[in-house]
C-alpha cells in the first residue's frame, strides 16, 4: 500500500513504524473473513481493512471525528486478521497506533473518558479491584443489567501454594484480576507444574502485566509499569529462572511484547528484550515435559475455547486441545473457534451489545455437542463465557490439577 504521510510525521518513531506496517498491506481484504466485527456489522469500516485504510487517512492529514474512533474502538484487538493476512501485516501494532492518533485529535465524551479513566486505575489494582467488586456485589439489584452480567465475584481458594522443592523453577506471575476472581487458577498450575518436577517462584504480591492500560490507551502508565515489573522480577532471573509463567494467555502476550513496546527506552531495552525471550504461556511449559505424569482418569466431554491471545497472538493454535487430548479428556470439536468469544479485556463494558452477541454466538457453537466443561486459556473469557453458559466453564490447567472432577451437567443454580 502507498502512503503520502507528511514529513513531519516520518520524522517520529511513530510515523517510521506505522508507515512499514502500512507498506506490508497489500490491500487484499482476505482479513475480512475472519474478523468478529466485520462478520456481524458488514460495514467495511469495521473491519481491517477499513480501519487499516482510515489509519493511513488520519496520518497523512485526513480530519479524524468521533465516528472513526468509533469504528477504531469497536475492534476487539483479536489479531484475528493476522492469522489469514498473507502478508503478515503487523495490525494489532497498527491499531495501537491509529487509536493514540484518533485520541489525541477527538475528544471523547465526558462519560466514556470517566469510564476509561476508572479501568485505567482501578482494575490493574488489585487491591482496589478488590474493594470494588465488594462495594459492587452489596448494589448488585440495583446495577444496570450491563453491568451485572460482567459483574464477577470475589473467590476463595481450595488449594494451597506447593514448596519450592525442585532444581528447575519458573517465575508465575499472577497478574491483577485473577487472583481476586479466580485464585485457584495459579495455584492449579503451581501444583501441575511441581507433578512436572518444576517449582514456582512468586513475586509475592499480584502484578498487572500493563496490557490493560495498553490497550486502553494509556500508554506512558503502561510503560512505567512494564518497568516496574522488570527491576520486581529481575533478581529472580538473575537468580536462575529458566521462564516467566503465565496462567493468562492476555498476558502472556504482553510479556512477549515487552521488548517490542520498550524498545526505544535506553534504560530497559536489552532487558525487556530478555523478559519478552524468557516468557511463555502455561500451556508451553506443560506441552514441553512429559505429559504421562498428568495422565487423567476421567473421561469428561470438554469443549475448548482457544482465547484470540493463545491462537492468534501467540500463535499457539492446538497446544492445550493436544495436552488435553493426551492426558484423556474427550476433546469436542467447535465450529468457527477462530472466532472471538467477545470478552477482549474491557470490551464487555466498552462495546457491551457486540460483546453479548459474540458471546452467544460462541456458547452456542461450544455447547453444540453437550460437553460436560468448557475449558479457555484466559480469564477475561472464562468470566465472560461462564456468565451465560449452561454448563461450567474453567481454565483447562485446572483440569490437569483435578479441580472441577466432580462436575455435572449444568451449572448449579
């Protein structure tokens, strides 16, 4: 694709990058089959390719108004695309671009920057999150059916932290929302990984990886936290870790895009390079090792929801559904499991309607051949599918650890 972006603007990092990434698309629409929003509005400007093509208006000058951060916005960052580009256009690095642009020239309304402002600083807290939802669940009749259907509860864990018993160990980061939602999470992959002969090293308090600020266009808030998280982890990496762990596959991308979004900080390049190197998704870890130690004795019917993070941004198409296959678990086939489930971070409260009809349109296809669990890779979908499944949805490595053994047909009441 040519570009006329004006000097000024070439003169920037931004505008270096942008303009490569706008040069790799050839302007196919092959992208368009497999993106969520193009697939359920059919307006070309909420797809790919149209937001890639207003993009490349905005920054060789075009005005920017409300309506093309608006179709900016409703994209779901499922890199989806990515995975049928034929040219691997880098989207989702063009997308974080076009959005700051748009927000820096558009003035959002006053009720959506509150919104936005509150996410920023509430959620990658977790004690502030915390005390949120507990303030949330006393208002719970009362709240907007929007905001209950998202609305998750605190919970509390069944399992127990295993000792650091073993020669290898990894780094597990726990993240910021799920230790309050789902803290067994961890905990499960803490004890697969120690059947593994592999111990876990914590940081001891939970830490947001930056992808929700990130995404949310705070951009020097994310950066100072993915800052922050290096000099925590660091002694541990220079202590022998050989991975940092993650049960999230959202932040497991974001782990693995630190050197990418540090790379122009002379302080922390060649270390976020190192952290990026080092990071692996869980389901990694467990593929690598000798999976005859997790051999299951249940048969239970599990349909599995790869989340967009695991297949699309990392790339780990069919790693959890071959582990899960190995260790016993009747795997059922999903149509369209490229598809987003709708969850995308804080989507389900940003673009709610989209969001719910993703949604249903996921659980139906899961729930196709009656599986007894649904099984997902990230937290924001497991929340966001078990809020309208009829049957129980949990983290496939809790699976491997024996939680959920005992589970039935359809969620209790």
């Amino acid at each position: 694709m040519q570009t006329i972006i004006p000097q000024h603007v070439m003169e920037t990092e931004t505008g270096k990058e942008a303009d490569r990434i706008l040069r790799s698309c050839v302007h196919c629409g092959f992208c368009t089959a497999t993106c969520p929003t193009y697939q359920l509005l059919g307006d070309e400007l909420d797809g790919p390719r149209g937001r890639i093509y207003q993009i490349k208006e905005m920054l060789e000058g075009a005005p920017v108004s409300e309506k093309t951060l608006g179709h900016l916005d409703r994209c779901l960052s499922c890199r989806g695309c990515e995975s049928t580009c034929p040219s691997g256009v880098e989207y989702g690095h063009l997308l974080d671009i076009g959005r700051e642009v748009a927000e820096e020239r558009v003035k959002r309304p006053m009720r959506t920057r509150l919104m936005r402002n509150m996410l920023a600083s509430v959620v990658p807290n977790r004690d502030s999150f915390s005390l949120l939802l507990k303030t949330a669940g006393l208002f719970r009749p009362l709240l907007p059916s929007r905001f209950k259907d998202v609305l998750p509860t605190i919970s509390t864990p069944a399992l127990d932290w295993p000792e650091i018993r073993h020669a290898r160990r990894v780094l597990l980061i726990e993240g910021c929302v799920q230790p309050v939602i789902a803290a067994d999470i961890d905990r499960a992959a803490a004890h697969v990984l120690d059947r593994l002969s592999i111990s876990t090293h914590r940081v001891g308090v939970a830490q947001c990886c930056g992808a929700l600020e990130h995404h949310l266009n705070k951009s020097e808030a994310a950066l100072n936290r993915m800052r922050a998280n290096i000099d925590s982890w660091w002694p541990l990496l220079e202590q022998g870790v050989e991975a940092i762990v993650s049960t999230a596959s959202a932040c497991s991308l974001e782990l693995k895009e630190y050197g990418y979004l540090l790379r122009f900080d002379t302080l922390y390049a060649e270390k976020a390079k190192s952290i990026a190197a080092l990071s692996r998704d869980i389901s990694e870890v467990v593929a690598a090792e000798d999976l005859t130690l997790l051999q299951s004795t249940r048969e239970e019917r599990v349909a599995f929801h790869p989340s967009c993070t695991l297949q699309h941004g990392q790339k780990l198409t069919g790693v959890v559904e071959d582990i899960l296959t190995q260790v016993g678990f009747d795997l059922m086939p999903v149509k369209d499991a490229h598809i987003c489930c709708g969850a995308a971070g804080t989507y389900a409260l940003t673009q709610p309607e989209i969001s719910l009809e993703l949604r249903e349109m996921k659980l139906a296809a899961l729930q196709t051949l009656n599986p007894q669990l649904i099984a997902s890779a990230n937290i924001g979908c497991l929340k966001h599918l078990d809020a309208g499944s009829g049957v129980p949805v949990v983290h496939w490595i809790e699976l491997l650890a024996g939680l959920h053994a005992n589970s039935s047909q359809t969620k209790p009441q």
